[in-house]
C-alpha cells in the first residue's frame, strides 16, 4: 500500500536552510566580542561562500527554471519561487554585509592602525605613491573598447572589471561609448600606502580608476566603475557521451569560462547608463543585478587577516597537539599495531595520517597502497609519497575523482604526474563521485599479509587538517582491512562489492544501515528502553532520514542534532519532531566531522562517516560508514559530541519557525565553547603524558656482551 503524501511544511527548503548558515556566519562578523581581523575574515567568508552558492546552486536553478520551472522540491516550493526567495534574502544579507562592513568594521580598524583610503582622500605621497603603482600595472592592462559590430570579449566569471563610459566621437551616432578594463587575479588587491604608522592601503580599482584617463587619450571619460560577473559553474559532463574523463572535464571547465551569467555586481555610484547598459548586455534581470555600497568581492579581506603586527586583533594560535598515543620515535606501523588509534583534527594534528603513507612508501615490506584522493593540497605530501612508492616498485592505486567540483584542474594535473610517476590511476566512477575518504596498506609481516587502514571524515589535505575538525581512525583491524579491500576491488573493477563486514558504503547500503540503527532505539524506546541518537553532519537535507528522525521522536527518542549548515527538518513540532533539537555551532574551525552515536540499549554504537545526509551523498556518490569498536575511542567521541551540545557561546538553536536563534549562557552560568574546550582537552591530554614520562622510571639494560 501506498504511503499518502507528506504535507509540505515537514521541511525547509534546501537553498534558504543554506542562506541562514550564511547569516549565522555573517553575525560572527558582527559579533563584537570577536577579534577585528577575524571579523574580517568571517566577512571575507560569507562573500566566497556567497560565490559558490551563485555558481552552483542559483545555476542549477535557473537551469531547471528552462527544463522544468513547475517542480517542487520536499519544502512545496517551485524554482521560481525559490529563485524569487533566493534573491530577496541575498540582497538582505548583501545589505548587512556593507552595513557592517561601513559603519562597523573600517572605523574600527582605522582607530586600530589599519585604514582604508578610497582615492577621494589621497594625500600627496598617497598620490605618488599610487602614481607608481599604476605606471607598474598599466603595461599588464588591456583596455577593450566595446564596438556593437564585433562580439562581447570574454569577461571571466569572479574577476573585477572596470566599465567606463567615454564620450563618443564627433561623428558618432551614440552620445557615449563603453569599455571594459579586466583587472588580473595576478594583481594584488590591496595596494600598501606609505603611512607614518599603522598600515594604509588601498585598492587596485580604485587606483586604476584615479588614472584611468591616461589609457584612452585624447578621449573623454565620463564615468568608471567597477563591476564582476558570476557564471553558471553548475555545467556537468554527460559522462555517457565522455569516452576520455580527462577530456570531457578539460571541456566542462572550458564550458563554465562561457556559461551565462547568474549574478551581476556592480558599484552603486554606477549611472543609468552603464547599469543599462551592463544588464542588457550580460542578460540579467534586476534579480540578478546586486549594487554594491563598497568594495566588490569582500573575499579580498581575507589579505588583512595576513597583515603582521596585528596580533592583538587576531585569536590567539591554536596549534594541533601530538597524539599522546603516538611515539614520533616509532614506525607508525608498530603504533598501529599496539591497537586502534583516532585522532580527531584539528586538536590532534593530521601529521601521523601523513607519516604512515611517507613511511608505506620507504617501506620495503610493504606491497601495496591504495588511495582515494577528492581534493589535495597545492604541494601535496602525500600525492609526493605515492610517486616515491610506485618509483620503488610498489603497487599504487589511486582514486582520483576528476569531478571534485572547483578541484578538477589540481586533481587533472596530479593524475598526470602520478601515472608518470607509474602509479595507477583511477579516474573516479562513471555516474558517481567517489567522496569516501580510505587509504589501505598492505604489508608482508613474519606472521603475515597485514592490512593497515586510514579511515576519515575528512580530506587528505594537510593545509585544511589545520582548519577543518575532521576524524581519522587508524587501524590493522583484520575485518575492517577486509572491508577496505573489499570496497577497493569493487570500485576499482566495476563489480559489485561482497558483502562487507563492518562497514557501509553508499550508494548501496549506507543510508538503510542509518535506518536501521534509528529503527534500532524506536524499537528499544517502545520496549521501555532508553534511547538516545546524537548525529553530527554538515547537512541534513535527505527525506528518508529525516522522515525516520520523525518516526523516533513520534516514538520518545531523545534525538539530538548537531548541524553546520543546511537542515531540512523542523524541530520541536508537537506530534512531529518535540523531540528533536538541532543546533548548529560557527567557531574559528570549520566544522566538518560526522560522527553517529546511536545508545543501542547501553552498548554505544559510534562510527564515522564521510557523507552528510543529504541524496547526493547517498545516492550519487561513493562513500562510507564505519564503526568505532574500541570501548575507548567510543567513549572519547561520544565526550566529543556532548561538547558541541553544551556550547553556549559559538552554538545557534533552530526554531520550529526555521530561525535560528544563538543560545546565550546563563545569566550566573559558564560560557561553554566547544572548540576552546577540545583543544583544551587536547593539550591536557598531552600534558598528562609528557608528566607520565616524567614520573616514570625507566632503567639503561647494560649492553649485551660480545662473543669472544
């Protein structure tokens, strides 16, 4: 029998549940009690996220609005209500930017030594100053005069440009004509000004513009703005059409540098002339068109948050502790050996991840590595490590999955030298992304083949470990290394995998392996057991989950949700989701772990997860699920999620309404800050173990006596 329809209103809609993650940020801009600098970089953020979103998510959309603009989503909403909605908020939150931005954060910085100077208020050496720079840059502009009989030159999607209105010629028909003047991302965008103290900058544009009269003489400039493009990025190969991967994507980013555009910005002190002009040419609507009171591209303040000399006006460094578990003076291999090891990023450093592989590839006991790689740093450790391995003769694979959207030209360039380097490589799965994040190692010991295993949350990228909060769990678990060889000999030959022993894996069985485990605590709740589920994703959006979730609470499980970003369900619902709470936590780590912990009638279940909770991950990538069995680790994540919900003083509580409301400490109570507390924590652990060295007796045996 047929289930009847969901009302609409048991979810929020996926782009606007995003849009609000963006607000919570952007507050943490405004949050006076955060440091200047990394107010500017939290404002920095909200602007590069803003970007993807246009890209990726606006159009998507606006795709969809020409194939289908009738379809609803889960929430009930079509695409050009969505579009409509989308476009109000943005041009809210645009607003609240420059609010900030204007009234707040420049007079700030400026009685705090740091002071932007528009070209209006150039002293004489400012003026010098940026006379020189000009004369530097002018040879690398190239000014395009706009002639209605040839086509638009190619405006690059993010970079800022200049439009100038010039007064025609004599013999024109037009009272005016217009050029563009791309301003190279190679260019840095604020320019120092000589100053007697603190620091003074301003910005390319505004420099450019101040001389722009010298790259058209003899002609009138009678106006110069700045404006940027966003273009659809959201383009994806039809893999069946794509017999080389390599090729088709070499295409697809060749397609997004012409894609339409989806967002106009532009300076607010532009004319009616050129704000005609610029929307009729790229074929926007006033939707689209998003008039900027300031800088274009705040992402550009993420150059003050470097400034030095500054220290005052930003936190104070965090930096990853050593795992007390580890030994740096032992082969991670023997560590490995001893028992399970989690780390959890970026308290504890993503060193010893790095390491492992380093010492797998010197290793000559060791056989073979297997990888999958989504994205990587610019100068990656560990891309390095499987060259050195194969240049020895080992067996590598790796999964390098070409479709990591924004990643595709790093990921391209890495599989061509890995394969030079006689690696081998796997360009993904056709029709799925292989987000899962596992490297196997297999070693030929005296008692054996031993498989050592990394399983993550988290990419292998050793400049974001610094950043994310990410789990790692090292093992040579005998069924968990079945599993990892398992999972790889089924991606690596498109077959069918076995049946796994501890793990799951989407697309097949990770998200009935969650229902099951939710089904689980219903079952006990009804049986008048206790039950309990803590998750914590970066986004909650999937149906099936959320409707089991619904089915939990309906039956009294206490169900507690700890989520970064966006979330489709509706708590605290009479007769739907009372028991359900969702909080959400913005901190100076971006966080990025997902973690299960499910009572299971007092036997904890905990496992890690690459995937959110949302139908791409479940149904249109590769990735995993897998339990944490040792008693200990358990215990410490399940520490770890009870942290996230008793901060009070970075966490945000979602409303049935679809607010999110910041939670405040008690008025006589402890602020509580999840992040300060683990990296505490972390170097509490540390500390302990340095003390228990320090305490701890340890004789020199006498050295053994040579035969004579």
């Amino acid at each position: 029998m047929t289930e009847p329809p969901l009302p609409v209103d048991r979810y929020f809609n996926r782009e606007l549940s995003w849009l609000e993650f963006n607000q919570r940020v952007l507050d943490h801009a405004a949050d006076p009690r955060q440091p200047l600098l990394e107010r500017a970089k939290f404002l920095a953020i909200v602007s590069s996220n803003l970007d993807e979103f246009f890209m990726v998510r606006v159009g998507g959309l606006k795709l969809q609005a020409v194939q289908n603009a009738g379809i609803r989503e889960p929430s009930g909403m079509t695409v050009s209500e969505q579009l409509l909605a989308i476009a109000d908020r943005c041009h809210r939150m645009q607003a609240d930017q420059y609010r900030i931005l204007n009234d707040d954060l420049f007079p700030a910085l400026a009685q705090n030594g740091i002071q932007h100077i528009d070209h209006s208020a150039y002293s004489a050496r400012h003026q010098q100053s940026a006379r020189s720079v000009f004369e530097d840059v002018s040879a690398t502009l190239s000014p395009h005069a706009l002639d209605p009989s040839r086509p638009l030159p190619l405006l690059q999607g993010l970079q800022l440009h200049l439009c100038v209105r010039l007064k025609s010629e004599a013999d024109s028909e037009q009272p005016w004509q217009f050029a563009f003047i791309p301003l190279g991302r190679a260019m840095s965008r604020l320019v120092s000004l000589p100053s007697d103290r603190g620091y003074q900058f301003t910005l390319l544009e505004d420099i450019v513009s101040y001389h722009v009269a010298e790259l058209f003489p003899g002609r009138q400039v009678l106006e110069c703005v700045a404006f940027r493009i966003t273009r659809n990025a959201d383009i994806k190969l039809r893999e069946d059409h794509a017999p080389d991967l390599m090729l088709g994507m070499e295409e697809v980013l060749e397609s997004r540098k012409e894609s339409g555009c989806v967002r106009l910005e532009l300076a607010s002190d532009a004319s009616e002339h050129i704000t005609a002009f610029l929307t009729e040419t790229l074929e926007v609507t006033l939707d689209d068109l998003f008039l900027v009171d300031g800088p274009i591209d705040l992402g550009s303040l993420f150059q003050l948050t470097a400034l030095e000399g500054f220290d005052e006006l930003k936190d104070r460094p965090w930096r990853g502790q050593g795992s007390p578990d580890i030994d740096p003076a032992e082969p991670m291999f023997e560590t490995i050996a001893k028992g399970d090891l989690v780390l959890v990023h970026p308290y504890e450093r993503f060193d010893p991840v790095v390491r492992l592989i380093e010492e797998a590839a010197v290793d000559p006991d060791v056989l073979a590595i297997k990888q999958v790689l989504y994205r990587t740093s610019r100068n990656s450790p560990i891309v390095a490590a499987l060259k050195r391995a194969a240049e020895r003769g080992k067996y590598v694979t790796a999964i390098v999955e070409l479709k990591a959207r924004f990643d595709e030209q790093r990921n391209m360039e890495w599989a061509r030298e890995m394969e030079h380097a006689g690696v081998q490589v796997i360009y993904g799965i056709k029709g799925l992304k292989t987000h899962a994040k596992i490297c196997i190692i297999v070693r030929s010991e005296p008692h054996g083949i031993v498989r050592y295993v990394h399983y993550g949350t988290g990419n292998y990228n050793e400049a974001t470990s610094r950043l994310y909060s990410d789990v790692s769990l090292l093992t040579c678990d005998e069924e968990l290394g079945a599993d990892a060889t398992t999972f790889f000999n089924a991606v690596t030959g498109a077959s069918h995998p076995l049946k796994y022993h501890k793990i799951a894996a989407a697309p097949t069985t990770l998200r009935s392996r969650i229902k099951d485990l939710i089904d689980a605590e219903i079952a006990r709740k009804r049986d008048g057991q206790k039950a309990e589920i803590s998750v914590k994703v970066n986004s909650l959006v999937d149906p099936q989950l959320i409707d089991a979730l619904y089915r939990a609470s309906q039956a009294g499980v206490r169900v507690r949700l700890n989520v970064r970003g966006i979330c489709c369900l509706r708590p605290g619902v009479d007769g739907l989701s009372e028991n359900i709470v969702v909080t959400s936590i913005v901190d100076r780590f971006l966080e990025h772990a997902r973690i299960l912990h499910f009572h299971h009638g007092g036997d904890d279940q905990v496992l890690i997860s690459s995937a959110d909770w949302m139908p791409r991950n479940l149904d249109r990538r590769i990735e995993l699920l897998v339990p944490i069995e040792s008693p200990q680790w358990r215990k410490r994540l399940i520490r770890v999620l009870q942290t996230y919900f008793k901060d009070n003083r970075s966490a945000w509580n979602l409303t049935s309404s679809g607010r999110w409301k910041r939670i405040q400490p008690p008025p006589e109570g402890e602020a509580v800050q999840a992040q300060r507390l683990l990296y505490e924590a972390a170097v509490g652990a540390v500390q302990q173990a340095d003390q228990h060295r320090r305490t701890a007796f340890e004789t020199h045996d006498p050295p053994a006596l040579k035969d004579h």
